[in-house]
C-alpha cells in the first residue's frame, strides 16, 4: 500500500499535501497535524457483510411514543428504535427545558431514559426539573466524554446529549465545540444509536449568524433535523422539523413557554380582539398544522426614489411579487410607498395560501379601510389571479371550528351553514370586499 503524508486541521478537519501556519477554512493558528495514510490496493480488505431486508423486518420498524402528542406527530408517530435526532435552536430559546421535559414523559411511560447534560451542574438542573414538576424518575450525567456515554447506550431506549458543543473525545487533542469534536461526537452517537437501537437526542446550539461551527454540519449524518424557533418577545416556540428520514419534513408543532415549561398549542389562533385597517386574518397550513394568523401592514407616503420594504415571518421576495401584482393590476401606486408587513406571534410562514391575506392587509392599509374578521385563504398568480391553495377544506373546517363566519376565497369546496363566503377570484374582488 502506498503512504501519503498529509496535514490535517485538527480544528474543522480541513486537509493539504502542504503545511499550513493557519488554516485557510476555520481561520485557526497551529492546528496542522501530519498524518500518513495509506491509499490504493494492498494487503486484501475483509469482504462486507450482508443484510437481507426481509418484508418482516420492514414491517416491524417500531415506533416509540414520546408520551408528548405533539412530537409524536411531527415525527410522523413518534420515535423509531435507533434514530439519531438532532434538535437544534438559539440560545435560551428552550431546548434544555423541552429536553428535560421529554426525559419526564418519556420515563413516566416506562422508558429507560439518560439526560446527559455536558453545560449545567446538578443543581441547575434539579432547579429546571423543580420549575416543570418532574413527576418521574429521570436519570442524570454530567459526564461529558462521549466515549464513556457510549458505553452506556445500551443501557437506555432514549438518551439526550445536552448538547453536542459540550461533549468530547479523547481521540481528538481538539477543545470540546470546535468542528472535528462536534462531528466526532455526533458520528459516535449516530454509531451508538444504530449499535444499540437507542434513540438519540442530541441538542445543538445555532446563532442567528448562521455559525459554521453550529449543528449545520452536522444535519447530514443524523436521521432527523428539528430546529426550534421564535421570538423572544413572545411566549411562542415552534419545533420544525427540517429533514426526516423516517416521515415527512416540514411539519410543525406549536408550544407556549410558561413558568411551568413548554404547553403544547393543539388549535393555534394567533390574533387579537379588534382588527383595525392594515390587519388581515388567514388561515394557514405549516406541514399538516392549520394556523389562524394575522397580518399586519403599513403601507406609508415615501419621499425617497426606492421606498423601504421588509418583512417578519414571511420571505420578503413574496411580498414583493404580491406588491408588483397588485400595482400592476389594481393600479395602485405603490412603488411612492414604504411598505411594512409582518406576521403576529413571531411565527414564520412559508404556505403560499398566505398571499390573498397579505394583499388584503396591504389595501387595508393604503385605504385605511377594515376587514372586520374576515378569514382570507388564496393564492395569488402572477397574473392576479386568486387560486385554491392545497387542503382548502381542511382550513374552511379549522375556519369554522375557531368560531368565524365569514371567509374569502376564490370559491369553497365545501359549503357550511352559516358561513358568509365572499368569492374572491381576482385581486380587484377585494376592492368590493372593502365597500
Ligand atoms: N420562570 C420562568 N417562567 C417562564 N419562562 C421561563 C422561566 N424560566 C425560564 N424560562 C424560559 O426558558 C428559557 C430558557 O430555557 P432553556 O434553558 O431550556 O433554554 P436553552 O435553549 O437550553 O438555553 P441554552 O442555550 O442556554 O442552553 C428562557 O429564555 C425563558 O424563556
Ligand atoms: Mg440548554
């Protein structure tokens, strides 16, 4: 076999035939190691060895519940023996508290569960677990050294790693959350969950900087991404899931911090009591989830040639492909207004069916007029069109379940006593809605 001499970062584990005095990728000093690999044929590999994937086994992939419906859910029915899942989110947004939480329900309903928990003594969490009322037995570490965690996988059904920026290796002479010890530690614990057919949680922190050495790099080698999300001006926080080997991605669940821990919210409505002008209510679909939501806007006089806009929770190129549509078709001149939309709750909305509601909150604003509560579900075209979005029936149903009588949209499948429709099927339908 023929051998190489290569330099490795020991950092992020960036390498080159060359010596480098700091790395070209993490930006570190003196993390260059030699190492001498060896490459092409030589002494005879042992062969692979071979599964056979039987109907049987197939079919007996179990699922193991959470104990917290919500989850369950998202996960498309709950756990599944030997998934590695990777729950990440901000800082003090709650993972900790929802971690905890799990290993609450998870051991009231029979299962062996270990929180290891690499960034907060024993008395911060016993403080956390006196805040939530654990009512279980919950199994604690605060060991930090993965290899040692390992060893015990076998021991539990779920084990929650707190979080992964903690946790280290000896095999690496890496401080604990640089890359090469968060992928380490997470390649150990994706081995041990496949090894031992434990469930693995492990927690990552992100930063809104999008910081490389966070969870990103590590999404491809777990079975699952969940991401946690909200705004720290309410008490809102969603869990996303962003890849799901074993179920569908892009389903949410919707919680509420309180003193006492996370609440999940079965039937989300997120508005207020009166809907003054520049205020639309739609009902949308997050994954499978239907929300009630409310957007805001303020569509402003602008003294300057290229008029501000933005947008909270909602992508901005959206708004402006709605904002283009409706000054060309409803003649409206926009282009002299500053134009401000956000979602209330701090909730982020990627549905298309949101577009009829933006629209409408738009015109609400310029004309000063109100909407009352009026439920708006639509697409709109580029062509200013108003089209159905998918699972229409679903949010008509969720419309009349949280006690609203009047929907526009450009027609309902379903019809229900009592519910006024206005058909809406073009953008200039909504001048008529506005009297
Ligand atoms: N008494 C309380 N009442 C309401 N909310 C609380 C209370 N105590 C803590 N919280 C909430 O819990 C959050 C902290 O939760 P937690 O420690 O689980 O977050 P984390 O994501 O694990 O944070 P870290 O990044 O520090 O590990 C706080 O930001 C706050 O929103
Ligand atoms: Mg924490």
């Amino acid at each position: 076999m023929k051998k190489i001499k290569t330099f490795v970062c020991e950092n992020c584990g960036y390498e080159s035939p060359k010596w480098f005095g700091r790395c070209p990728v993490c930006g570190q000093w003196n993390t260059a190691k030699e190492v001498i690999k060896g490459i092409g044929k030589g002494s005879k590999s042992p062969l692979p060895s071979l599964i056979y994937l039987s109907k049987n086994q197939i079919e007996n992939q179990i699922r193991i519940s959470s104990n917290i419906d919500e989850l369950d859910r998202i996960l498309g029915g709950g756990f599944v023996k030997g998934q590695a899942i990777l729950l990440g989110g901000e800082p003090g947004i709650g993972k900790s508290t929802l971690a905890l939480q799990i290993s609450d329900k998870a051991t009231e309903k029979g299962l062996k569960v270990l929180y290891a928990s690499g960034e907060e003594s024993i008395d911060q969490i016993f403080y956390r677990a006196k805040r939530i009322d654990v009512s279980s037995e919950i199994v604690i570490t605060t060991e930090q050294n993965i290899d040692t965690i390992s060893e015990v996988a076998k021991d539990f059904d779920l084990l929650i790693i707190d979080s992964i920026q903690t946790f280290y290796t000896p095999d690496l002479g890496s401080i604990p959350g640089s890359i090469s010890q968060i992928r380490a530690v997470t390649g150990k614990m994706v081995k041990a969950a496949k090894e031992n057919q434990t469930v693995i949680l492990l927690i990552g922190h992100i930063t809104k900087s999008g910081d490389i050495a966070g969870p990103k790099i590590v999404e491809h080698m777990v079975d699952t991404v969940l991401y946690f999300e909200g705004e720290r001006t309410t008490d809102y926080r969603i869990i996303r899931v962003f890849k799901n080997r074993f179920g569908p991605s892009g389903e949410i669940a919707i919680f509420e911090m309180t003193s006492k821990g996370l609440n999940a919210v079965k039937n989300p409505v997120f508005i207020e009591d009166d809907i003054p002008f520049g205020n639309a209510i739609a009902c949308v679909l997050e994954g499978s989830k239907p929300i009630i939501v409310q957007v805001q806007a303020l569509v402003s006089r602008s003294k300057i040639p290229s008029p501000r806009r933005t947008a909270v929770g909602i992508d901005i190129t959206r708004v402006n492909a709605v904002v283009a549509v409706m000054s060309k078709l409803l003649k409206l001149p926009l282009d002299m207004h500053e134009i401000y939309v956000k979602i209330l709750g701090g909730m982020r909305i990627t549905d298309p069916g949101l577009d009829l509601a933006i629209s409408s909150a738009i015109l609400s604003s310029l004309l000063e007029k109100e909407l009352s509560k009026i439920v708006f579900i639509g697409e709109v075209g580029l062509d200013g069109k108003i089209r159905l979005p998918f699972a229409t029936n679903k949010r008509i149903e969720t419309v009349v379940q949280s006690g609203f009588k009047e929907v526009a949209a450009p027609a309902t499948p379903i019809e229900h006593r009592n519910l006024i429709v206005h058909e809406t099927r073009r953008l200039s339908d909504l001048i008529s809605i506005m009297g």
